[in-house]
C-alpha cells in the first residue's frame, strides 16, 4: 500500500529552465537564406497550406498602399538616439525604448516597462555597462567596450539626452 505525499506540483518554470520567461526577452527567428524559397524550408506558416494551392496575397494596389505606413512605422522619431556597440554587444536606445543584444541574445524593452536606466563607466580602461531595470525587480546589465576613453564621454551625453527625451515621459 502506497501513501500519498500530497498533490502532484507542476514543475517551477523559471529563467533558468525557460528562456522565454523572462520578459523583454526575444527568441531567435531563422530566416531563410536570400534566394532560397520558404516553402521549401517548410518554415511554420507554410505546414497548413496544401502544396498544390499558392498562399493568398492582396492585390497589387493593397501592397502599395500598405508600404508607405511600414515604413513610417519603422522610421525613427526625429528625437534623440542613443547607439553603442562593441564586436559582441549593442545598445540602442530611441523613441521606441531600449534594445540590447549580446552576441545571440536580445531583448527589448518599451519605456512603460522600464523602471530605471542605470549607466557606469568602468574605473579603468573602455568598458561602459548600461543596466536596465523593470518594474519586477529584474535587471538586465550589459558591457560594451568603448574605442577609446573619450568615447565613453560622448555615449554617456548621448544616452542621458535619450533619457531625459523619452524616459521622463513614459514614468
């Protein structure tokens, strides 16, 4: 005879386990190469169309007129933008909020779920680390190596105008 210990928990999911549990945090897509067809790479939204019927595609007059609004969605505010990369990582701050990425991984943040931006210029040598921290008490630091001393400076200015434009707006 068997005793039971209680009832059956489901397993804790936490960043370690799931990547996708941390918010901010954006999966790698796989785009197909240039020329290649995604059909025949039998990418996702292909696997539910029937090979013999083409995929429905809007008129030539809808395409038109649906290019002019994404590029606009895509054009950057005329404000301020704060841009630093290294060979491994990149900060890019704008209108849209902040986005850094590190060799493979990325994450965006908007400006309503940032609750602080924190910047620190290391004593000694070219590294600059920009941290971003939510609301959940969560914080996402990452280290660019600057080209020189003075480049540190000028990042710094720049991202505290990006700061002073967006961040004060959004809190």
């Amino acid at each position: 005879m068997e005793q039971s210990n209680g009832p059956i928990q489901q397993p804790l999911h936490a960043a370690s386990a799931d990547p996708a549990f941390i918010p901010g945090i954006t999966g790698a897509t796989i785009a197909p190469a240039p020329g290649e067809d995604p059909a025949e790479t039998g990418t996702p939204e292909d696997a539910g169309a029937p090979e013999n019927e083409a995929p429905e595609t809007g008129a030539p007059e809808d395409a038109a007129e649906e290019a002019p609004e994404a590029a606009d969605a895509s054009a950057p505010a005329d404000g301020p933008v704060f841009e630093a990369a290294d060979r491994r990582g990149r900060i890019v701050a704008d209108a849209e909020g902040v986005r850094l990425s590190f060799d493979e991984e990325a994450c965006e943040f908007r400006w309503d779920e940032i609750a602080a931006v924190e910047s620190e210029k290391g004593r000694f040598g070219k590294r600059f680390t920009v941290t971003v921290h939510t609301p959940d008490r969560r914080w996402y630091p990452i280290e660019i190596i600057a080209p020189d001393r003075g480049g540190i400076a000028v990042w710094e200015t720049e991202l505290d105008a990006v700061l002073d434009a967006y961040f004060d707006e959004a809190s």
